[in-house]
C-alpha cells in the first residue's frame, strides 16, 4: 500500500530540474532518523529512488524507476524490495499507446485510458504523491483520474516560510481527498511545478528535505491547527446534542454482566448519564426527546481494548460502536490533546483510556512515549504518566532486563497496572513472575513455547516463529497447561488481537480474512489494499503450516477463556471494524456470542477500572449505548450492523459517518430523534425569582 502519511518523500522530474538529486530523512518524534529516501534523476529521464524505514524491528526497504509523461502523470514505475513484514515487493506499471497495464505480486490488470491517469502503486515511497501534486496543480479542473480507480483532489490550507542557512522558501500545507478513509496531508513547495517538501505525521514522525530538518515542529504546529479545524467541523455536522431529558423507547437491553438480553425498556438519559431503565410503555414523565428503538438490540458501549489512536479514526470507531478505546501507546503529547479536544467535543473520538509506552534504548526501538535506559529515568517516566491519570503501564520489547522487576514494582506502586510484550530475552512466565498484570498479542503468548534466552524478539523473527511452529505445537502437553493454569490462577490479563494477526497466514493477492465482510463497503483502493499481503510466505507448504498455526493460535484463546483467564477484545489494526472482526474470531475460539459481548463491554470496563461508570446499561452509568439491527447475542455478525450510538451527550449516526468517508453504510435506515412536547408547564420553571421578592413573594419557601 502506499506510505502515505506514514514514511517517505520524492519529487517528480519535471519539477526541479536546478536540483537533480534530492534526499530525505525521516525522524522520529524523539529526534532519532529512522529513515531517509534519495531521489536521483538522470539525464535519460529516469528517475530512481532508495528509500529506507526502520522502526520497532521492521519497516519497508525498496529501489523504484519512474518515468514521466509530459502531464506529469506516470509513464512506467516499477518497484522492488520488501515490506513491512518481509513479503516481496514486485511491481510494474506501464502506460503506452492509450492503454495502461500493471502487475505485482498482489494484482494484475490492464485499461484502456483516454487522458492522463495516476496509477497508484500498492507498495511504494512518496514518490507517486509528490508527481500527483504536480499533475494537481497542472490541472484545469483540479482533478487527477487515478489508476486502477478513483479520482483524487486536493486544496491548500495554508502557507509557511522555512528557513535554513540564510536560504528561504515558501512552503504549503495540502489535503488531498480521494484516498483511503481521512484527508493525506503533504507539504509542498509552491510554483507552477510544486514538489512534496515534508510529511508530518503528527507524534510518529517527520520526512523532510535533508537540511531544513529544525522546520519540523514549526510544520507540525501550523499542521495541527489546520487540521484542528478541519476536525472541529467534522464533528459539529456528525455529533447531535442531546438536550433535555431522551427517553429510548422499546429496546432489548444487554446484560453484560449475565451476558442475556433482557425485556425490551425504556431507557433514559439526561446530561450524558443514565437516570432509569423501565420497562417498555411505563409513563413517560418530562421527557423533552424520544427515539424509538422498535425493539432493537442495545449494547453498553464497546470497547476496544488495544488502540494507538488518531484523529482521524474517531469516526470508524463510534460507527462501529466503540465508545471507549485503550490507547496503547502514543506519542505524549499527541494523546493529551485529543483527551483535550475529545472531552471538549471538538473531536468526533470515543473515550480514551490512556496507558503510558516504556521502551528501552536500542536499534530496534519503537520511538514513541518514553524510551529509557536507567532505573531513574523509568521511575520518571512512571511518575509523568501517573500524575497525568494513566491507569496502566506498557513495556515494550527493548526495555532493559536488568530493571524490569523494580520497574514493575514502582508501577505498582504509584497504583498502575502493568502489561506490554515481552522483553527481548525473557519469556512470558519470567514477566509473571516479575509482576506483569497483562500480557498483549497472541504471538507474545505462543512465544512463550517457542523462544530460547537467545532468540531476537525484536526483529520480524516475533512474528515468522509463531507462524511457523505453532502448528506442531501440542496444547495438551504438561508445559502448555500448567502455564493455562497459572494465567487462571493468577487473573492475568490477555490481549489476543486475533484479527490483527490474520496476517500472518495471507498470502498476497488473497483477502485479509477479517476484512471480507466489509470489503464491498469499502472505498475502491481500500478494498485493493485488503489483498495485499505482508508477510513472506515461498510457498503452499509454507502457507499451510501458517494456516494451522493460526487456527491453532485462535483455539489457543478458547482454551484460556474456558479455563478462566480473563480476555479483553482489542485490535491494533483498522480502527472499528477491526473490533467486529475481533468478536468474531472469539466466536470462532468457542466462545458464545453473549460472551464476545461480554468481553468487549463487562471485561473492557473491568480491565480498564471503569466499571463504576461503563460497561453496562444501568441507572447512574455514563449513557455509553450503542443500538443495532438484527441480533448478536446469536449472530454475532450482527455486530457490524450499528443504527445508532449515544455517547458523551451526543447521538451519532453510523450511516452519516459512513457516507462521510466514503463507506456504503451497513444499515438502511435508523432510529430519529423526535421532539416531545411539554407535559406541564411546571417541569420547567422560569427564572425571574427576584420579581415577586419585590413585593415579599417567594414560590419557594417552604417555612
């Protein structure tokens, strides 16, 4: 898929000919370069480009040639190297003679095209964008046509001056639109032939033009605002308020903490809390607002339990019914605006549970929260998080050895839990026995039984060891249950995210699995996407001991909930619909359907110490309620089919939010909001009390 607004940086041939070679660097929120791409562009019009990323142990490496047409649209491209996650990466494309052609190890196809055409590749750096700005800004009608489909636009929000070494330039923040499920933000020079300058993606990292690196913040800053804005109008057309005493009529209330469905009720709500569930048709007494859920299935609010939340996918979340995510790591700062803005409904967001990332120091390092070397500097770490009210703690796959026990007990004591993956050099048991509370991804589980002391956890052998020998792995062996065990004993805490690693069996070109139900939903290149694979799998053999592994790897999930141990629902992957995805495959694990509720409402509320206000459909809770067609307590895919979810005083829409990303929504019609009138003039009192004490009157006075 393309980097987009995640990695790299080009520019195309015609646009600066006085500048025949350009390099980027890629620097991370910390300051650390984790990358750099060098653009080179020959007298012969070929343009080549060398891109490299590397963060958390992986990250792509890929050579591409580009030619150009005369509208600056591509002429040919082609690419190699290898992914994220090692799978090859092999793809051509040509366009000659009015008929454009391409093929990778994904796709292949061919069309007849009048006019000039982007063909946007499946894997690649920024090289393909930087030419769409150009071919943009060159064209009449403001439009590029985009190949296989598609059509993208973009406009400027705003300009800025950078500056390095005395030389100046005038720079422009663009929203491009027509790709993927949010707006790509690039800056770019300005001219009749701009080129893309930098990327910003906001607490991951800065790709800019090697030399005006000291810009990046200033970038980021004005980025922020523009975006800000952007997002501030997004969620004052998608969030109704809810003003006055609603009364959601005839719903058949989840019981989360039986894991029934109840009788169908009336459920009130009044300044984003519960204040009564009745039973359906009691009296109505001064309700100003009614929606009619004729009898549909009402779910506490959703949890997902593993997010590394953005802007942008505040939308897919609530239409999903997730009005509370687990953030998971992040960069600091980052987070503590969207608490901001969410909380001050500028931001169309779920709830977020913050958990502070722990990383240590080395070449495989994740770059984001704190990354230590020292007991000190892990307790002041410890301390910031605590002070700014995260609950939870999560070390990361470098953090050093030596200090984790101290580490965890500090944690502990300023009252966190603690979770994460498990350090390069330990196994699962040893971070029980040093404290942890919680333990993230079922490969970190299965590596459990499969790592040494000498085995890189840190690099992509943490995903290709369980793909690999999990299959031959024998669950009712002594170690595998006496391990089941002590997690049951202990209460410790799993967070699968089952759907997340279908991606360890997709071979490219088939569908991601997970995604399938959703797939014809999809934006055209989102749907493409879905068919890419990321892991490097030779051949049928291989592929088929991944299949087992991963098959076993979901059994593995059924046996620890039927033994017990606690289970969260969490996904690390497509915002929302991954979730659903999640419910499923617990399904699959054999667990009930009510039961895969009950996971993603009563244990992510439990899991993240806010039960006295979330996780269930009661008198005083926040009004966290989520209403869906069909039913999942006995098909879970009815998961998938949102009507309408009320959370933080407002009621969304899921068909709104979806047409507003381009998605087909996943149900027809929904519940509306209808105006009562008035029972009594005296519900609602006025407020000229100092009149009548004029003359010695007070209506109030009781003595």
């Amino acid at each position: 898929m393309l980097l987009s607004a995640a990695l790299a940086a080009y520019a195309p041939a015609g646009a600066h000919a006085a500048n025949q070679n350009t390099r980027y660097v890629i620097i991370s929120e910390n300051g650390k370069q984790t990358g750099e791409q060098v653009v080179e562009r020959g007298d012969d019009g070929l343009t080549r480009v060398r891109f490299i990323y590397k963060d958390n142990g992986r990250g792509p490496e890929l050579s591409e040639e580009l030619r150009y047409a005369a509208d600056g649209t591509m002429a040919s491209y082609s690419v190699k190297g290898n992914s994220t996650y090692g799978a090859v990466v092999d793809e051509r494309f040509e366009h000659k003679d009015g008929r454009a052609a391409w093929r990778s190890t994904t796709e292949k196809g061919e069309l007849a095209v009048a006019g000039g055409a982007m063909y946007v590749p499946l894997n690649s750096s920024f090289e393909p964008v930087s030419a769409s700005i150009a071919a943009l800004a060159a064209a009449p009608d403001g439009k590029l046509p985009l190949l296989p489909s598609g059509t993208l636009t973009q406009r400027k929000l705003v300009e800025a001056r950078v500056v390095n070494a005395g030389e100046e330039r005038t720079v422009q923040l663009l929203a491009q639109t027509g790709l993927g499920l949010s707006p790509q933000f690039y800056w770019a020079t300005t001219g009749a032939k701009p080129r893309l300058f930098a990327v910003v993606e906001p607490g991951s990292f800065t790709a800019i033009e090697a030399g005006w690196e000291a810009n990046g913040k200033a970038l980021a800053g004005l980025q922020h605002e523009a975006e800000q804005k952007m997002l501030a109008e997004l969620a004052a057309t998608l969030q109704h308020p809810l003003n006055g005493l609603t009364v959601v009529r005839n719903a058949r209330v989840f019981d989360s903490e039986k894991a029934v469905l109840g009788k169908p009720s009336d459920v009130y709500v009044l300044r984003g809390r519960v204040t009564a569930v009745l039973p359906a048709g009691s009296p109505v007494r001064g309700a100003v607002n009614e929606i009619d859920a004729a009898g549909r299935v009402m779910l506490p609010g959703l949890f997902d339990m593993h997010g590394h939340v953005s802007r942008w996918e505040g939308g897919l979340n609530l239409a999903a019914g997730v009005t509370t995510v687990r953030d998971m790591g992040n960069d600091n700062a980052q987070l503590q605006q969207m608490l901001d803005e969410t909380a001050a409904g500028k931001l169309l967001s779920p709830q977020i549970v913050p958990t502070g990332f722990l990383e240590g120091e080395s070449a495989y390092s994740a770059n984001g929260g704190f990354v230590v070397k020292s007991l000190p500097e892990a307790r002041n770490a410890i301390d910031w998080y605590a002070e700014h009210g995260y609950p939870q703690l999560k070390i990361y796959n470098s953090f050093p050895k030596a200090i984790l026990k101290d580490t965890v007990a500090y944690a502990h004591s300023r009252g966190m839990r603690v979770s994460g993956h498990v350090p390069a050099g330990l196994r699962a048991f040893e971070a029980l026995d040093l404290g942890y509370d919680e333990i993230q991804h079922i490969n970190q589980v299965m590596l459990n039984f499969l790592a040494t002391p000498a085995t890189e956890t840190r690099t992509l052998e943490r995903f290709i060891l369980p793909a690999d020998k999990t299959a031959a792995l024998d669950f009712d062996s002594k170690p595998v249950k006496d391990f089941i065990a002590r997690l049951a004993k202990q209460k410790t805490v799993i967070d699968p995210t089952l759907a997340t690693f279908a991606f360890l069996k997709q071979r490219d070109g088939d569908m991601n699995a997970p995604f399938a139900p959703i797939a014809k939903h999809m934006p055209p290149d989102v749907q493409r996407n879905f068919h890419v694979g990321t892991m490097k799998i030779a051949d049928d053999a291989t592929l088929g001991r991944y299949e087992k592994s991963y098959a076993k790897m979901v059994d593995f999930v059924g046996r620890l909930h039927r033994a017990g141990v606690p289970i969260v629902a969490g996904t690390d992957e497509l915002a929302g619909f991954t979730l659903q995805a999640e419910l499923e495959l617990l399904v699959q694990a054999g667990l009930t359907p009510s039961q895969a509720l009950q996971v993603a409402t009563r244990n992510g509320a439990l899991y993240t110490r806010t039960s006295h206000e979330r996780g269930s459909v009661a008198p005083g809770k926040l009004a966290d309620l989520v209403l869906v067609d069909g039913d999942p307590t006995t098909n879970i895919a009815d998961v998938r089919k949102v009507a309408a979810v009320i959370t933080r005083g407002y009621l969304v829409y899921p068909h709104e939010i979806d047409q507003a990303l381009g998605i087909a929504p996943f149900v027809a019609g929904a519940p509306r909001l209808k105006a009562l009138a008035p029972v009594s003039s005296n519900i609602a009192a006025g407020g000229n009390g100092a009149a009548p004490k004029r003359v010695g009157m007070s209506a109030r006075r009781h003595d």
